[in-house]
C-alpha cells in the first residue's frame, strides 16, 4: 500500500499504481484526418513498467504502526524517515516463505526444482534459501514420434527421456 491523501488515514492501495501510468490514447476523424472529431480514451500502462513502479517501492518499503490518533503512520525503527505519498508501507512482517506454513498455505521452498548454473531469481541460492540443492537425475516416459493419420487418430510411440533435475533441500 502506498500513502496518500486518496482515503482516511492516507493509505491507499497498490492499485494506485496502475493508474499513474494511465496513457491518454485520441484518434482523429474527419476528412482526410482533418481532425473535424477527435475521439479519446484512457489506456492502461505496459504491466512492465507498473511492475518495475511496484519493485523499486517495495525495496524501499517502510514499515509503520498506527499512531493513537487512529489517522497518523509512525515509522518503526531508528533513523527511518516518515514515509511520502509514493512510498509503499506495510505493517506486518511477511511470512517466511522458505518454511512449509499451513495456516498461510506456503508449501516452502523443500523438493522444489531450480537452475543450479543461473545467478539471477531462478537460481538454486535465492530459491532453496541458502539450504543447498542436491542433483538428482529422473527418467520418465513420454510420447514421441507422434503421427496424424486421416481422419482423426493419432498414434504415437513412448519414449523414454532421462532429465538431470536440481532440487532444494
């Protein structure tokens, strides 16, 4: 959520931010686009640049209590500015998505598949959060050699494929 004057209390939702991105798109008519009539219309933003809006706040998230005033945001910690209009607020810690949590619904990051070899947010570091990731090779049966014959049935041969897996421990 971000802060702002839009409701009580300043904080508005996150949606807030599609529409700062809203594009004015017109369209002329008329003869030889003369322009006699002009015609136009809100358009939504490209989902990237919301997203890349969205990212940048969220690393600068402040996190705030309410105050006994029941309007005003307090920062919590030392040394933390009040947060502006544009910055994004939260006032609960998120859950720790690394652990199994059935009561958020989170299975954890344990048995999932990653990219052992990649550096970036696919990679097995960040997504098996630290716990290290074991190889595992698996072989499974799958159609291949597939063929349309007329009218209306497809035969195809099994395969076996052989796939080396990386897996969070």
């Amino acid at each position: 959520m971000t802060r702002g004057p839009e409701t009580p209390g300043g904080v508005i939702s996150a949606d807030v931010a599609v529409k700062l991105f809203m594009q004015t798109d017109c369209k002329c008519h008329g003869l030889s686009s003369s322009c006699t009539l002009r015609t136009c219309w809100k358009k939504m933003p490209p989902f990237r640049k919301v997203g890349d809006h969205l990212l940048e706040r969220f690393n600068g998230a402040s996190k705030v209590m309410g105050g006994n005033d029941g309007k005003t945001l307090i920062p919590v910690g030392q040394n933390i500015k009040p947060p502006d209009k544009q910055d994004l607020i939260y006032s609960d810690e998120s859950p720790d998505f690394c652990l199994a949590n059935r009561k958020t619904g989170s299975l954890g990051t344990r048995g999932r598949m990653c990219n052992s070899t990649a550096m970036d947010i696919s990679g097995c570091d960040l997504l098996c959060c630290e716990r290290g990731y074991r190889e595992e090779t698996v072989v499974f049966e799958e159609n291949c050699l597939c063929r349309f014959h007329w009218c209306c049935v497809v035969q195809c041969k099994k395969c076996l494929v052989r796939k080396d897996l990386s897996l969070c421990h």
